[in-house]
C-alpha cells in the first residue's frame, strides 16, 4: 500500500514498529515456555489451538538422579521456581574446609586421598573468601574415575598430597617450637641441641609433617622443646 501510494510514509513506519514490538513480546513468551519446559512442538501446537493442556510436561536440562524434591502436587509456585534438585552422579566433587594456616600452601593440582578408602581426588578450585565462622577456605576437589564408595552429601575426612622437591617428615607437634610467626625444632649435636628452622605442610591429630634442611637421620627433641626454646631465647636456664 505505500508502494502504491495508499498511505503515507509516517502511517506505514508506525505500523512496522508496533509489529516489531508485538513480535518481541512474542519471542519472550516463547522463551519463557521453553524455560518452563514446553517442547518447540507443544509450542508450536499452542499457538495453533490456543488452548493449553492440563498437563504439562517438565524435562531435566542434564541427564542425572533426583537428590531432592522441592515441590508437591497441588502446590501453586513460581514460573522459575526450582521443582527438584537433580544430580549428575557420574563425577562427583568434595568439598574442603582449608584451615586458614594452610591457605598458603595449597594450590590447585595437589592430589586428595580419600582415608579408609583407595579413591584419589584433585583439587580444581579454590574460593577466594575465609569463611568468617571457622576460618577456612573451601576448596573443591574432582574425584577421579567412576566409584561407588561416596555418596553425596557424605561426610569424609581426607588429606592432602603435595607435591615438593624437599623430603617430607612426620613428627610429633609437642617437637615444635614457634617463634615470631616461624616454626623450629631442636636437633642434638655434639653442644647439646642447635635450632633448625622447618617449614610445617600439614598437620595430622598430634603429628605434624614439616620439611626443613635435614637428613632425617638426625635426633630431635620431641619433648620439651618450651623450655628449649625459653633457653635459646635467654629466657631460662638449659635443662
């Protein structure tokens, strides 16, 4: 009609935006059935028939095992509201409570040992806040090939294998001395007990596992290292 000259320029360009307009309201709702879990075909025959069916057909975006469901029958809820909680068993992630004092010395890579159990893990990711209740940095760690020693939500202990050019060695933590931040044991030599600076990786119930410049042959104190230490510092007399 405006080629004919029927109606005017201004008349045919309004025309055209109030049906762009309609055509974005309808690509919206479209989309909004898709999310609610409408079929392109249960779409399609909607706007055919208009009419909609009293049932309606939920599919799952991953292939998975329901965890948890979130709604009941009869229940009214929300177009976005989460109907189950499904999860993908095939890979499965722990999740770490880092102690603040370690926070240093795990990196992304360090292997995981499931206790009591032969399954490995492999930290993927580490958060970047402390949670401010206990401390801790939470690290999520992949388990390596398929198990079926775990089940989700369950409680684990587990330690953490790193990697190091430095031997490693266990000792008892009372062995321990601490001073301005720093940790040193007490190594017998001919003069009674020289200090060696170690550096402490990890920490087992009442043990600890430090690395240092050592042999591991040498003798330690592992009991009265407080009084060693008042001695090193002048602070008392050597027992």
């Amino acid at each position: 009609m405006l080629a004919d000259g029927v109606i005017a320029e201004r008349r045919w360009q309004e025309t055209r935006s109030q049906y762009n307009a309609f055509l974005s309201e309808v690509n919206e709702h479209k989309q909004l059935l898709e999310i609610a879990g409408m079929t392109d075909g249960e779409i399609d025959r909607l706007g055919k028939t208009h009419q909609l069916s009293s049932q309606l057909n939920e599919h799952a975006p991953i292939s998975g095992v329901v965890m948890e469901r979130m709604a009941v029958a009869g229940e009214r809820i929300d177009i976005l509201a989460t109907l189950y909680r499904i999860a993908n068993l095939h890979e499965l992630r722990l999740e770490i409570n880092i102690p603040h004092e370690r926070i240093g010395s795990i990196k992304v890579g360090d292997q995981v040992l499931v206790e009591n159990t032969p399954i490995t893990a492999e930290i993927t990711l580490l958060g970047q806040s402390v949670n401010p209740e206990n401390q801790t940095l939470l690290a999520q760690a992949t388990i390596k090939g398929k198990q079926s020693a775990l089940r989700a939500g369950q409680t684990i202990n587990t330690q953490i294998i790193q990697s190091s050019e430095n031997a490693a060695f266990k000792i008892p933590n009372t062995a321990i001395a601490k001073n301005e931040g720093k940790s040193f044991i007490f190594i017998r030599n001919k003069d009674g007990f020289k200090v060696s600076p170690v550096t402490v990786i990890g920490k087992q119930g009442e043990e600890s596992i430090i690395s240092g410049d050592f042999t591991g042959d040498e003798d330690i104190a592992i009991k009265g290292a407080v009084a060693l230490k008042a001695n090193w510092l002048g602070l008392g007399s050597a027992e």
